[in-house]
C-alpha cells in the first residue's frame, strides 16, 4: 500500500451514525455487554450476531428508545469480571457482571445503574471480581471506607435494592461535601 491508500471500508454509516465501539471476541470472551447512557445494559451472546462483510450496515445491538436513551459504550466479556461505569459528573459504580441479564441482541437491557438527573454514562471497564464489600470514597483528598463511616452493607438478592441504598448513600456525603 502507497501514500494514497485508503485501506478499506469496515462498515457503512449514514451520516447521523457513528461508532461507539470495537471489541475483540474469542473463545473465553464471548459475550458483548451493552451499556446505554442512561444506565441501562445487557449482555448478548456472540452467537446472536450474525456474519458481516466489509461495508455491511451491521446489526442492531440494543433496542434505543427514551427509556433507556443512546448506546454509550459496548466490550466483550467473560461473565465473571466486575463492571466499572463513569458518569459524565465523576461518579463510578462497581457492580459484578454476572448479574447483568444475558438477553436477546435488540432489546432494550435492563436498569444497571440509577443515576441521579442530568447525569449520564460516559464510560466503562472491566476489572477483576473483588469479594471485598468495602466501599471507598475520596473526600478531601484523604480516602474514606465504609468501615470509617459505619455503614451496613445488607445482604439481598436485588440488584436493583442494593443500587438505590448506595446512591442514597453516595447522595447523603455528596450533600455533606458541598
């Protein structure tokens, strides 16, 4: 290839569209995670995607809708990492992959994360699952733990119970903060 090669198209996009992300798949990571901007996420199994060639318009990959608002960031996953989710205001939550529901590619996913107004999901990552229940918060530059503020982390099967208690609790030192 010379100086005036292009190389070649990979997908064609009209030209409200743009790419929100690229992922590798293997054998192990085979599952794509799907977050929204407005927190909510699923994850689909690669085999629910079908072939492309070069220049295809590919396939949809979450049903977009008011709801659940625009495709934010997507990656490939094994199933037992913790996800890591920024909001465009600093926040980030940690939540276990595994309890993030495995659906069909164009639904709308379910609620990951309830955000406070006007904030949105900026970007994800993956680190490795942690057992430690701990929580830390960084307040004046000195690091505070759940065990220094004397907060009961309860044990219940909802997702959904343990997010709303933890953004209560994120909301009551954020007022205290400022």
């Amino acid at each position: 290839m010379g100086r005036s090669a292009a190389g070649v198209r990979g997908i064609h996009l009209e030209e409200t569209e743009h790419v929100v992300g690229v992922s590798t798949v293997t054998e192990d990571r085979n599952q794509i995670l799907a977050i929204t901007k407005k927190g909510y996420g699923k994850r689909t199994e690669v085999d629910e995607y079908r072939l492309q060639k070069r220049g295809g318009k590919g396939v949809k990959t979450i049903n977009v809708t008011s709801k659940n608002g625009e495709l934010a960031k997507l990656i490939s996953v094994v199933g037992d990492e913790d996800l890591l989710a920024v909001t465009d205001k600093g926040i980030i939550i940690r939540t276990p992959i595994d309890q993030i529901s495995i659906t069909k590619r164009a639904t709308q996913g379910v609620k990951i994360i309830n955000l406070v107004e006007d904030h949105a999901v900026s970007t994800i990552a993956l680190v490795a699952k942690e057992e430690d229940d701990n929580l830390e918060i960084l307040q004046d530059n000195e690091i505070i733990t759940s065990d220094d503020m004397n907060l009961e982390t309860p044990k219940t099967d909802s997702l959904e119970d343990n997010q709303e208690e933890e953004k209560d609790e994120v909301k009551e030192i954020l007022e205290n903060t400022y």
